[in-house]
C-alpha cells in the first residue's frame, strides 16, 4: 500500500509520519506548564488564536524532554495536539508495510510504531500520533 508521509526525527529517531495524520507544521511559541499533567504534556501554547496541547514525544518514549519548537499539529477527537519533533525532512510518496510478526521494537516505540516505509534502501518507522496523546485510543495496530 502506498501513501504520503512526512519523514521526521523523534527522540533521535528517523520516523514516518501518515499524511493523514497531519494538519501543518508549525513553530510553537510560548508553553504554558499544565500542573498535574501526564509527563508527555508540556504545556498549552497559542496557535492562530486557538490552544493548542503541546505533546512531547521524548518525554512519553522516556528518553528526556524536547528542546526545540518545531511541531506537527494533528487532529485527535476534534482536539488540536501540537507533536514536538527535533527535525523535519521531507513529505514523499512511500510504500508502506505492517510490522512483521515477530518484530520487536523497544520499549515506547512497540506503543507507537505501526509498520515501516523505505527510504533510500532504510526501513523507517511508521508513528501514529494518537499513542503519544494521553487518553487517546490510537487506531493503526
């Protein structure tokens, strides 16, 4: 099956992204601590005068927190999230593959990664997003 996906890099990680899944990217400006908040929740920023839930995806695999501002905003149950990324690459047609039986990725990545797609002769993770957003049911398994 092939689709478009943005290619990115979370928690030092090249990943692919479902186009679907993704309404813009953006740089956040300033983030709104939230008390009480699951670990992966930054904080709330504005954006195009709407809030935004900021999401850190290297807080949720455990390995840290982001640094940079650079987002992909996505749409989960009618909420705008805002996924902290370290870099971007680029958006290209890719086919795509479920995860083999008996692939066994580490730790967070088994709750976030679906398949992979092939660039330049590498395997790159395929991420949903919903997994990373706290309360969300993600739906590529």
């Amino acid at each position: 099956m092939s689709g478009l996906f943005l290619i990115a890099h979370l928690a030092g990680r090249a990943v692919a992204i479902d186009s679907a899944q993704v309404d813009s990217v953006v740089d956040i400006g300033t983030i709104v601590p939230v008390p009480r908040a699951d670990a992966q929740v930054r904080g709330l920023a504005a954006l195009r005068s709407r809030v935004v839930t900021v999401i850190d995806p290297r807080a949720a695999i455990g390995v840290g927190e982001s640094v940079g501002n650079r987002a992909v905003i996505t749409r989960i149950d009618g909420h705008h999230y805002a996924i902290l990324v370290d870099t971007l690459e680029d958006v290209a047609p890719f086919d795509f593959r479920p995860l083999a039986s008996g692939v066994v990725l580490d730790g967070a990545w088994s709750s976030i990664g679906y398949g992979t797609v092939e660039m330049d002769g590498e395997p790159i993770l395929a991420v949903d997003l919903r997994a990373l957003v706290p309360c969300a049911t993600p739906v590529a398994a």
